[in-house]
C-alpha cells in the first residue's frame, strides 16, 4: 500500500490518548511506529545511564540532549515512520520543545487534542509519574504545544492538522484516513 505520507509525527499533552492511537493506525496502516520516549529510554539503558524515564529525566541536561539527539538519528533514517511524542515537555524550568526539527522533518504533523476533563481522568489512570496539572496548566500546555506545532509547521513547511479525541473510534477513523489516503474526509 502506497501511503501518502513518509514521515508522520503526531504529538499530543499527557494523557491525550495520542498512543493508543498511533499503536493502532500504524498496525492497521504499516507504519513503523516509534514511541520517542521509549527510543530515548533504550538508548539511555544500552549505554548504562539510565533505567527508568525518572533516572532519564534527572541526568544532567547535556546527557539527555545527547541521548535526545541519538534517538533523532536513528528515527532520520526510517521511512515510513510514526513518530509518538509529546513535542513540547513540561519541566521545572518551563517548556522545552521536544520535536527535533533540526534533523526530523516530517510530512505533517499532527496535534491530539481532547477535553481537559477526558485528559484529566485519563492521567489518573496512569502509573507514570507526570507534573500534577490543574484545569490552567493544563490549557497553559496545550496552548503552548499547539503554538510550537504551528511554528515547527511553518519553519519546515509541511502540513498541520490538529484532530480532537473525545471520542476514540471516531478520532482512530480520521486518523487512519488522514495518514491512509492524505484526508480527513
């Protein structure tokens, strides 16, 4: 199957259901799926620094630049790729742009969206360890990710679509049409 797309990133805020989604569009579509957190995570353990993303996440800020850059090489190199991650993290210091658009430029990008409620009670079900985030945070960081997306958009000139994930099923179909045949309809 011919897919219109070579290079998907498709980013989305904690919690959003934005992995879900990726796992099942690229099993049904053939895309080869990369979670970047877990790239990151290997590279760290293959080279004894870390075991875990909080060990990942306390090295010194050049070790995880480092590490941060060697899971862009390697995702450089793909083709046909779904790249998962969240393209704007939230730290201590503030937001740090996660998309490396200096080595990744992909086809399009896609921004998941969803209700602060929906995100809010997806979270308190997972077991990761996040920055607790209130109504206000939580829309200070969507903001912020769809501002950045747009940016990176308009840097690399490739295309934007931000889908919303209230409802999985439908979101899935949208999704699987966009990156199946280059649109939402």
């Amino acid at each position: 199957m011919e897919l219109p797309w070579n290079v998907v990133v498709v980013t989305g805020v904690p919690g959003v259901g934005k992995t879900t989604l990726c796992r099942r569009v690229s099993e049904d579509l053939g895309y080869n799926y990369v979670n970047y957190g877990d790239l990151m995570l290997n590279i760290a353990k293959s080279e004894d620094l870390a075991s875990t993303d909080s060990e990942m996440f306390s090295l010194d800020i050049d070790t995880q630049q480092k590490i941060w850059k060697g899971a862009a090489l390697k995702v450089k190199d793909m083709d046909r790729v779904l790249v998962d991650l969240h393209g704007v993290d939230q730290s201590s210091i503030g937001y740090i742009l996660s998309l490396p658009i200096e080595i990744i430029s992909p086809d399009i990008i896609v921004v998941i969206e969803s209700s602060k409620d929906n995100i809010l009670q997806r979270r308190h079900k997972d077991t990761k360890e996040r920055i607790i985030d209130t109504i206000n945070s939580l829309n200070e960081h969507m903001d912020m990710l769809r501002t950045s997306m747009a940016v990176c958009s308009a840097i690399l000139g490739c295309n934007l679509l931000v889908l919303e994930n209230d409802d999985l099923e439908d979101c899935f179909l949208k999704l699987k049409n966009l990156l199946g045949t280059g649109s939402v309809l």
